[in-house]
C-alpha cells in the first residue's frame, strides 16, 4: 500500500485526512474492502487454513449426502466434528451444506455491494459524494 494511503488510514478521518480527491478515492476504496471484509467475518472464519477446512468439510458433506451407505471411517472430517458437537454425521453434513449455502449468498451480497461502493467512489465528484458512498453500503448480517 501506498505510504501515504497508509498515513491517511491512520488517521480518525481518513477520507477527511485525504486530499485531493484521488486520494480520497483510494482511501475510501481501501476502508470499502476493510468493511467487506468485517462482514465477511461475521460469516465465517476469517484465513485461508480456515477456507480450506470449510471448503473440505463442504466437499465431505456433499460425498456424505449422496453416498448410499457412507462409512464414518471415510469421513474423519465430518466424524470428529459431529462428535464434537453431540450431532449425527446425518445431521452435521445438514448443517454443513446450509451454512455453506448461506455463505455462498452472503458472499455474493457482500461482493456486488462493494463493487457498487467502488463505483460510485469512483464516480464521486467531491468528499460528500466519496462519503456517501462508503457510508451507505447496508452489509448483511446473518
């Protein structure tokens, strides 16, 4: 990131620390990602080992679903959480798939909502407009 985006950002208004214009657009852009990414937080687990464990458990869920007799032996993923948790593999691999599907909506939400904001950031003519912008984003909540 640029030093002096940085700078801005540290500060307890940034868009407002910004100047001119193309920097507040770069700074508003930045606090629209810092945003999408808080709400994604309240989805999932935020981190890439955490993506990969979701996205698995996804897959196992689906394997488990379809199967006609599925063997708990070969799904350690799905049998050592639904143990965890007190829940039938049946149940889990439910509860899995639904959380996904969730996600999978929230995701797209939260994604066209930031591409919207970007827009109309980059379509600002002034602070107000860059303001209004990032200050009208409506992000999900589970």
């Amino acid at each position: 990131m640029d030093r002096k985006l940085n700078l801005y950002l540290k500060q307890r208004d940034p868009i407002g620390a910004a100047s001119p214009l193309a920097d507040r657009q770069a700074v508003a852009r930045i606090l629209v990602d810092r945003q999408a990414e808080a709400a994604r937080g309240r989805y999932v687990t935020l981190g890439p080992g955490k993506a990969m464990a979701y996205e698995r458990k996804a897959q196992a869920a689906e394997s488990w679903i379809a199967a006609a007799s599925p063997d708990p032996a070969d799904y350690p993923i799905l049998t050592a959480e639904a143990a965890a948790r007190g829940l039938s593999v049946d149940a889990f691999a439910a509860l899995v798939i639904a959380a996904r599907d969730a996600w999978a909506t929230a995701s797209g939400q939260i994604e066209a909502l930031a591409i919207t904001a970007k827009a109309a950031i980059a379509a600002a003519a002034d602070e107000a407009a860059v303001r209004a912008a990032v200050a009208g984003i409506a992000w999900p909540h589970p």
